[in-house]
C-alpha cells in the first residue's frame, strides 16, 4: 500500500512503523491546487492523509481511485495521539475508502 500525506499534515505521520510513507513535498507537488493533487496522487498512491476538512465539498472525489483518512487537526501533538488511530485505518483500509479519524 503507497501512501502519501498532505502537505498540510505533520511528518510525524511517517513515523508510523512499517508503512512506507511520503509526502507531498518529497514528491515535489508542493502548492498544487487539489484537483490537481488528487489526479497525481491517485495515479500513484492508495491512500491520502489530509486535515483538509472542505476537500470532500470542494472536489468529487469518487472521481478518484483514492482512498482518504481525514484527520481532525493538522497540530502536532494532536496528530501524535492519533497515531495507532490512524496505523489502525490504515490497516483496515478498503479501495476508495473515506475514513475520518475522531479525536
């Protein structure tokens, strides 16, 4: 499973042990727009993890062959108390799944 995280989530996600992790900065698609992102990030990768709480509004996102975590925050230290919440998503994770993780 490929996963990637938005630039607008903490690298501390990629801590996550034995999941192969990059982000949209490694990738070089810093500030592309989401309709964008998306396309190149389906194309590539199973599962996006985004704080972005408008994407699902702004975009049709069945569109994509793509699964979803969204997080509750994109703060640091709420972040790493989700950690195991969002390996334990990732680990039940259907095809083009959309998953919102609860604090």
């Amino acid at each position: 499973m490929r996963i990637i995280i938005d630039e607008c989530v903490p690298s501390i996600v990629k801590r996550i042990a034995d999941r192969n992790i990059v982000s949209v900065q490694e990738m070089g698609w810093a500030g592309i727009k989401n309709g964008e992102l998306l396309k190149r990030v389906a194309a590539e990768f199973d599962v996006f993890i985004t704080s972005d709480k408008n994407l699902r509004y702004q975009q049709n996102l069945s569109a994509f062959d793509l699964s979803i975590i969204l997080l509750p925050s994109n703060q640091v230290p709420v972040v790493r108390s989700l950690l195991p919440k969002i390996d334990s998503a990732l680990g039940e994770m259907q095809p083009n799944n959309f998953v919102e993780i609860e604090p």
